[in-house]
C-alpha cells in the first residue's frame, strides 16, 4: 500500500469541546468534525491540543465515537493513544478501532528518562499489538524527549508503523527528515509545526498538522492544494494569512494558554465553548472580554 496516499493532506488536531460541567460537548464535538469533513480535512483527536492527558478514559471514548459517527466515513479520523501506561494505550487503541478510527498517533510516555534503545522497544512493542496503522508523534515541548531520527528510520520499517508528526521546531531536524523520507512510499512525514508548512511541503512532506484548522481548516487545504499544483505564490500568501491567525492564540502565551485562547476564538465563531479542563484555566471574565472584541474585529479584517 502507498500510505503516502492514504494519509496525506492536511491532519487537524480537534480541540476538545467540554461542557460547563467540563464534561465532552457531543453537539459541538459532531459539529466541529462536520466542519472538518466538508472542509476536505482530517480529524485528530486527543492529540496535544484536545487536551487528552486530562480527559478521563470514558469521556475519550465519546469523545473518538462522536467524531467518527459525525464524519461518516467522510474523511479518515485519527486518534491519540498517548499514555504512560502500555497496556492503557492498548486497550484504547483496541477501542477506538472498533469505533472505526482509521489511524493511531502515540507519543512516547512522559515521565522517565528513555534510552534510544528504550524508545524502540517501545514504539516496536505498541505497533506490534495495536489493530491499526500506527503514527509515532515527536513532541519534547510536552514529553521532554526527543525521538532521534536513526530511532525513526529504524521504526520506520515495522510494518504497522506508517509515519511520524514532527512537531520538534527544528530546521534542521525538519531538513534532514524530509531528505530521508521524501523517497519512501511507505512512510508518512507530517509536518507539527504550522508556520513551515509551506516549506515542508514543497520539500516533500505528506502532509500538515495545524492548530489553527480548528479556526479554518479551509484555509488548510487550500494552502495544501496550491502547493501540490505547483502554485507557489498563492500557498505564500495563505501560508502568511494562517500565521497571523495562529499568532492570535499563540503569541505571547505558553501552550496551555494558547488552548484556553483558541477556545476563546472557536467561541467567537460559534464552534464550542471556551472551557479547559484543570491543570489548564479559562482567560479571566475581564481579559477574555476585551479578547473577543479584539480579536472579532482582527478575525473581520481578514475576512474570516
């Protein structure tokens, strides 16, 4: 199989709607994957920005079933199975495969230091178990470890493992991954990290894994489509929009708060509420007031 074109375009990492009772908002969570699936992009749930190291182990699952039900076998859906325990991850990759996810993302477990060795073993074990196809997910800003890309190559040829989101922020990592993989039919690079999007892309990435298309997931695929037509300028100038989108949850702010101020934005746009599950915390009642008038008239001027 080419999982080049089985899993390529563009993957967002769905925000986790909660109710004021910071219980899973099944009406919002069917009614953001809706979006999703019109707009031609694929649903990630319980990734980073979903929230999923605090969402309990029920509230995941109605969680991943909402979403696969609202999509309707419209787009693919792919969801976390990060955990610091082996057997947990497994059992819900289990779950959510009967639920008909269609791809797994695990990041490597957040508490000891690991090993290059380690790391393998472990990756190796879980693909090993795991009834779907497996993506491996690179993330030291939340887990402080770092998979190496000789780690990566080795994984690369496990037979239930298909690809990687990157979201390490390096160039020089990002460089050398592209070099390695962009020949490979039967591995996977998604770029995580939305301001090089673009640039990953023309340099033979598969595919994006923004935050910010939970905002504007049309925006997305456009930039995407304009760059697999070899439409340089146009994918520049979408690259540039959705920066400046991104910048309006991001700058300043820490990853937990970028959360919380997404939220915000999904509410000014009527897609889900603004709350965040503990150890997060919403925007205080004054500042997330003068947010919402600010970025109402920002969001206006782009017009989105």
């Amino acid at each position: 199989m080419n999982v080049k074109e089985e899993y390529r375009g563009v993957i967002v990492p769905m925000v986790s709607p909660f109710t004021k009772n910071l219980l899973i908002d099944k009406p919002a969570a069917a009614g953001i994957a809706q979006t999703f699936s019109e707009s031609g992009v694929t649903p990630f749930v319980l990734g980073t920005t979903g929230e999923a190291p605090s969402i309990p182990v029920k509230q995941k699952r109605q969680l991943v079933k909402t979403t696969v039900l609202a999509v309707n076998g419209k787009t693919k859906v792919f969801a976390g199975i990060s955990s610091n325990s082996f057997s947990e991850s497994v059992e819900e990759a289990r779950i959510y495969s009967s639920y008909g996810v269609n791809a797994l993302v695990a990041t490597l477990p957040a508490y000891y230091p690991l090993t290059p060795g380690q790391m393998s073993d472990y990756f190796s074990r879980l693909a090993d178990v795991v009834p779907c196809p497996l993506f491996l997910y690179n993330i030291p800003a939340t887990t402080h470890l770092s998979i190496p890309l000789d780690v990566v190559e080795k994984l690369s040829h496990h037979p239930n493992i298909v690809g990687i989101k990157d979201s390490e922020g390096s160039r020089q990592r990002l460089d050398e991954s592209l070099e390695r993989w962009k020949g490979r039919d039967d591995f996977v690079f998604l770029v995580g990290w939305a301001a090089m999007s673009v640039y990953g892309l023309q340099r033979g990435a598969n595919g994006i894994v923004p935050s910010g298309g939970n905002l504007c997931p049309g925006l997305y695929k456009q930039l995407f489509d304009h760059v697999k037509k070899g439409e340089t300028e146009q994918a520049i100038q979408l690259q540039e929009k959705s920066d400046r989108i991104s910048l309006f949850y991001q700058n300043g702010r820490n990853l937990g708060q970028s959360i919380a101020a997404l939220k915000v934005l999904m509410a000014v746009k009527n897609r889900c509420r603004v709350y965040v599950l503990p150890p997060l915390s919403t925007m205080e009642s004054g500042e997330e007031k003068n947010y919402r008038i600010e970025m109402g008239k920002r969001l206006e001027e782009l017009n989105f």
